[in-house]
C-alpha cells in the first residue's frame, strides 16, 4: 500500500510559536517540514539536520513547500509575501502587514492559483463576524485588548505614551486599527485579522483600543463588540465576548493562542485565492 503524501510545511520564524508549530508539524502523520528559516540561524541548526535548515530565506522555493507559515515579523510579508504565493500557499502570522493598503493590494493581485491565509489567533467569533460582513449586517465592530505594559513592544507615540504607564490602566490607542498597526506591529495582530473578517469594515473601518494595564500580571484580555442592525422597533443587535488568555508577563502571544495557530495551519488549504481567515 502506498504511503499517504504528506503536506510540506515551511516555518519561517523560529521564536516560542515558530518552535511551536514545528514540533506540532514533525508529530503530525500528515505534514512534514520543508524547511524552517530564523534571523538566528543557529537556533535552528541546534534542533534540525541539514535538511530541514534553511539557512538562506531567498532559496526557500528549492525546497518545495506546499504552506508557507510566517511567524517572525511583518516585514518578511513584505519582502518575500508576492514571491512565496508564487510556489505556495502562505499563511501570514503577522498580518499587520495588510494594514498597509499597498501590501495587501499587492498580494491579492498576485495569489492566482494559491490563497493567503490570515489566523484568528486570539480573535474570537471571527467566522460568525465574516459572515455577517458577507450579508452586509456587520455594521461596527471594537477590539480593545488589555495587556501587561511589559508585554507591549510598541513603537513611535505609542512607545513614549507606555513610559507614562504606572499603577492604573491606561488607553494607548483608541482608533482606526490601519493607524495602530504600525505603531504596535507585535502585538494587534488579532485586531489585523478582525478587519480581515470584518472586510466590509476593513481596516479603517473596524475600532482598536489598546490599554496598558499594569494589573493583568496572568493574562491577555480581549473584548469583542459587535454592532449589528437596527430592527424596525428601533432595536440594536449587539454581541460582546472578552477572552482571558493565559500569558505571563513580557509574553506577547498568549497561552491559547498557540493551539489555535496550529489549528489555523492545518486548515489553511483548499480555499483558492484570496484572502482567508482561517
């Protein structure tokens, strides 16, 4: 009997979910590694044979991935996203990249016959919220997430406004999540793939509040607020979840928040182009 094809994975990324995702993927019976890359290349030359490194991020097509899972940083979207849906699908862990209009234009026009793949990672509801995006009934939507300053790895204003952060929360950012993205590139990506979901929202569109909140020494707190339509009585459909998610301080991504991306990697497939949350 002929052995099951297995799916090729590659990581790109080799930080605690880049670590994660690749033990998960060499214990799976039906995916395999393509290669793992990292900046550090000899963290991965500690845990891996010759074969799987990939010491050189450019030559990634000789090794014949059929996903692509970035979990490093947005830039490497930028640089290489056009170039590895060329070969592959790609699985973008770090869409705050598609906060930036070009990019995500970009990599639309050029996924014919492979998809992008954006994970929910710690945004809850997200299929439920597509689909009311779909039928036109999304009509607002807020993310507010409550971290440990210590875990925030912010940028420009926002970075400047957390040194004045002592034993009370405090709103870093309260806006458009297109304007926060650059400044806390890290750390909103569960509000990147709200707008994702939310699309007739989009990413100017959809509300994020970022709050430094020196209390939360276990968790990542997430609320969700759904705004829905108006019934002719005059009434609002609404929905509101908020999601603690175990996490130690200076830990950017929550406990949960692993298991759900190797979920997402395993459903990231078959869908065509685009751009899907998965």
């Amino acid at each position: 009997m002929a052995s099951k094809i297995k799916r090729r994975v590659g990581i790109v990324g080799y930080g605690h979910l880049g670590q994660y995702l690749s033990k998960c993927v060499q214990e799976s019976d039906d995916l395999e590694l393509a290669f793992v890359w990292n900046r550090t290349i000899n963290l991965v030359k500690q845990d891996f044979p010759p074969e799987i490194v990939l010491e050189n991020l450019e030559q990634f097509s000789a090794r014949h991935a059929d996903l692509i899972v970035e979990v490093a940083h947005p830039s490497i979207t930028i640089q290489y996203g056009e170039s590895f849906l060329e070969h592959a699908d790609y699985m973008v862990g770090s869409p705050t990249a598609l906060a930036d209009q070009r990019v995500e234009d970009r990599l639309r026009k050029c996924c014919s016959g492979h998809g992008v793949y954006v994970p929910a990672g710690a945004f809850w509801g997200g299929e439920d919220i597509r689909r009311m995006a779909d039928r036109g009934t999304l009509k607002g939507l807020c993310v507010t997430m409550r971290k440990h300053p210590d875990s925030l790895k912010l940028e420009g204003s926002l970075q400047e406004k957390k040194k004045t952060v002592k034993n009370e929360p405090v709103v870093l950012y309260d806006g458009s999540v297109r304007g926060l993205c650059p400044m806390a590139p890290n750390n909103v990506n569960t509000m990147a793939a709200a707008a994702i979901a939310a699309h007739n929202l989009g990413f100017d569109g959809v509300t994020g509040r970022l709050v430094a909140d020196p209390s939360l020494l276990e968790y990542h707190v997430v609320e969700v607020d759904v705004t829905g339509p108006t019934s002719s009585e005059g009434q609002v459909f609404t929905v509101h979840t908020e999601r603690s998610n175990p996490a130690t301080v200076g830990a950017v991504t929550g406990q949960q928040t692993y298991s759900s991306f190797y979920c997402s990697l395993r459903d990231a497939q078959g869908r065509g182009s685009g751009i899907h949350l998965v």
